[in-house]
C-alpha cells in the first residue's frame, strides 16, 4: 500500500482539488493524507493570536474572512445542491466551532483545536466531493492513530496499532483520506506535528503500516540542487539518501519537513518527492543507497546569528564544552553549527527568544561577541573523510568572500559554511557554476 501526501496548494483550490484524481489511481488500495488548504493554517495561527491576546472582535472578523473563502470554495467545488448544501454543512460546523471560544477560557490547548481544523476542513470537503462524484473512499480521522509522547515524539507503534485495524474493516475500500499535521498528544489532548508537519504524518504513517512507498507531492520537481528562486539552473536530484535528505530539508530546502525524513529512513519506506503540476517529472527518490562520490546539493539557511566565546580558561580544561552546552539546554535552544579553537568557540543557533539570558549568562566564561543576520551554507553529497578534493573545491569557490565559520567533517557527507546573509546571493551562485 502506498501513502501520497498532498499539500497546502495541491488542494489550494477546487480546481486543483478536483485534479487530484489524476493522480490518485483509485483502483490501488492507498492512504491519502491532505494539508488544509493553502493559507488556511496561517489564517488559522491569527486567529488563534487573537484569542490569546483577548480580542474576540479580531478574531470574529478573522474567522469570517477565511469562511467567506470557504463559502466561495465549496461553491466551486460542488455542481449538485444537495452535496453543496453537504459541504455547507461541513464548514458552518466547523466554522462555529471556531467561533465559539471565549476569551477567558482560552489557552494554549484551545488554539491547538483551532489550528487542527484546516486539515479536518480540507479532507471532509474532499471526502464529501469524492462522495459527490461517485468515487468510494473512507475518511480516517488521524486523531485516532496519530498519537505523541512525553516528549511530543509521534509514536509509531501506536499508529501500526490502531491505523491497521481501521484499514482492515475496509478489505474492499481502495481509497483512504486523512489529515496530516494533526495527532493527539500524550495527554489525549489536539496537538499537532508543528508548521509543515503533514509531511511527517506521511512518513509516520508510510512507517507505521509499512507502506511500500510515500509519495510527497508539492509543486516543484523534487529537491533542487540549488535555491530555483536565487540561482538559474538549478536541476531536480534524481536521487538522495535519506542522510542527504535530512541535512538539506534542515538547511533550507523547504519541499520536505525535516523529521519526516526519520520514521521512512528507520523503516526503510522510499520515499518520493513529486510535482502536482507535471506528475510524469521523475522527481527525487529518496533511500538508503547514495550516489558514491558526488556532490549533489547546496542550500541555505537564513536567519542565523553567531555566538563565539573566546575564553583563555578552555586552554587544556575539560568540562568547558559540557557547561557552555548546558547553558543551551537551560534556554532550549538548538544549536545548528560549531567550530573551535584552544581559546574559543563559535556556535550558530536559529532561535533567538533567549538570546539575552543566554549571552548574560556565557559572559561568566569569557567574552562574548554576537553576529546577527548569518546565513549558513551547506554543500550536501557523499564526500566522507576516505575522499579529498571536496572541501577545497568549496572553499575554492568562496575565496572573494568573507567565511565566519566553516564545519566539515561532522557528517560524511555535509560541508557548512557560515557567511553574512549580504553575501548569500554571491555565494550560492559561486558554489553552483564551480560545483556542478
Ligand atoms: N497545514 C499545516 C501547515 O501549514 C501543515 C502542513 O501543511 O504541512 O503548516
Ligand atoms: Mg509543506
């Protein structure tokens, strides 16, 4: 059985909604899993905004401009009344649900609700026209076997557990829709897998019934081997390895969430990358194997500031790394990159909500310098330390252009640089006429 994701602008609109069927072979027993349609969960994160902030007069007028959208959508989605007045049916209840909040009472787990009913509005509406149109299909609610932990980590056993029983009592059911993106979390509660995350619920659930194949279909060829929108040129992959994948969804290549690359790799589901709009295009396949010694990609990352600590204390001392990471893991925040000296070391992170408490507190260690607006650069392909020549066709590439940091050697198959995002434009166009 195959699982085929489509996202928010495969079913932006009734038109492309509609068009869906010719992709979907309804004759082949799969799980389809949509996004909510195109803009409707940002529309979504707004309203929830609202609420949070008290404003129920925000709110309302919010929820009724992105109705007004639906009102219009399912006028064009339906050709026959009675599944028009359906599909009516479908967002008046969901829509009052929204509405329906009030300030006092509203937290963190209210705004989760709101923001889980794109999805459960995109996949009924495409249900109820299945229905119309006289194709058989069975609507899954993920909320049933799409499940996290303690620490928000989705678990796959429970979706093999409860997603099969479900597939089971259809033997003669070809076509099943749910919704990506959304789960229940270890408290029972609505949650869901964070912005972009019905990429992960394809791959969860790709993992969990042991699925032949997913299918990821957005509206670009496959991964590129450099950013289309800054750089002429730049060509599908044919083929990655799931290591590749996951290093190029996380800097940068927004086609593919990154964590939906785990569930796929651990079970080894391949998993495609293909375009709605040209559904022959070959696209990227993603599996275990990798093409030996090429490089193969190069994307950014913006939004990056640097952290160097430069302290003569870490001269031959041991446990100074361990306590400048703590103070990381004090703020939550990540940390992307690292480089060090005897005398200093300069990280990279994306977050900046604690920038302020963490800097007071590494300035206990040595001094502390700050660069904002940091782009990181990665250079992706199987170039393990075995090979030579690779790092130096990078840096070769760059040598007009200031470098803060360079990482090489954490991967087999990563290279990063960090450069001002002033410089990004330069460095990407570089890197791609010397490197492919
Ligand atoms: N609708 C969610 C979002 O916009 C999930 C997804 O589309 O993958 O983030
Ligand atoms: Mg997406």
């Amino acid at each position: 059985m195959k699982v085929l994701k489509f996202g928010g602008t495969s079913v932006g609109s009734p038109e492309r909604m509609k068009k869906l069927l010719g992709i979907i072979d309804a004759n082949e027993r799969q799980v389809v899993v949509l996004s909510a349609v195109s803009g409707t969960t940002n529309s979504l994160v707004e309203i929830g905004q609202a609420y949070l902030a008290g404003d129920k007069p925000k709110a309302a007028q919010l929820i009724k401009i992105l109705k007004d959208k639906y009102e219009v959508f399912i006028k064009e989605l339906f050709a026959n009344p009675e599944f028009l007045a359906q599909g009516k049916e479908v967002i008046d209840y969901h829509f009052s649900l929204i509405s329906n909040f009030s300030n006092d009472l509203f937290t963190n787990i209210e705004d989760k609700i709101i923001l889980a009913q794109g999805e459960l509005l995109s996949t009924t509406l495409y249900h109820v026209y299945l229905k119309e149109i006289g194709v058989p299909s069975v609507l899954l609610p993920a909320l049933d076997f799409m499940k996290t932990d303690e620490d928000n980590e989705p678990v796959v056993d429970f979706i093999t557990e409860h997603l099969t029983p479900l597939l089971e009592k259809h033997p003669d059911n070809k076509l099943f829709i749910t919704q990506g993106y959304i789960c229940r979390n270890s408290f029972g509660e609505i949650d869901n897998l964070r912005r972009g995350g019905s990429d992960y619920t394809a791959s969860l659930i790709g993992a969990g019934i042991r699925s032949e194949e997913v299918q990821i279909w957005t509206d670009i060829d496959g991964m590129h081997n450099n950013d289309p929108r800054i750089v002429k040129g730049t060509k599908p992959i044919a083929q990655l390895s799931f290591d590749e994948a996951a290093e190029l969804a996380y800097f940068g290549a927004k086609i593919l969430h990154p964590q939906s690359v785990f569930p796929a790799q651990k079970y080894k589901i391949p998993v495609r990358l293909l375009n709605t709009m040209d559904p022959k295009a070959q696209g990227t396949l993603i599996t275990n194997e990798s093409d030996k010694d090429q490089i193969k990609s190069i994307a950014a990352k913006d939004g990056i500031t640097a952290i160097k600590v430069q302290s003569t204390r870490m001269l031959l001392a041991h446990g100074f790394l361990r306590k400048l990471f703590e103070v990381f893991e004090r703020y939550k925040t990540s940390i992307d990159m690292i480089t060090t000296s005897e005398v200093a070391v300069s990280l990279t992170i994306d977050d900046l909500t604690y920038i302020d408490d963490i800097t007071k507190e590494l300035t206990a260690f040595g001094s502390v310098d700050i660069d904002k607006d940091q782009t990181i650069i990665c250079v992706v392909g199987d170039f393990g330390a075995e090979k030579h020549g690779y790092a130096a066709r990078v840096l070769e590439a760059v040598k007009h252009i200031p470098v803060r940091m360079i990482s090489y050697g954490g991967s087999d198959h990563n290279m990063s640089l960090l450069v001002n995002t002033d410089s990004k434009t330069e460095v990407l166009r570089s890197l791609h006429s010397r490197l492919f």
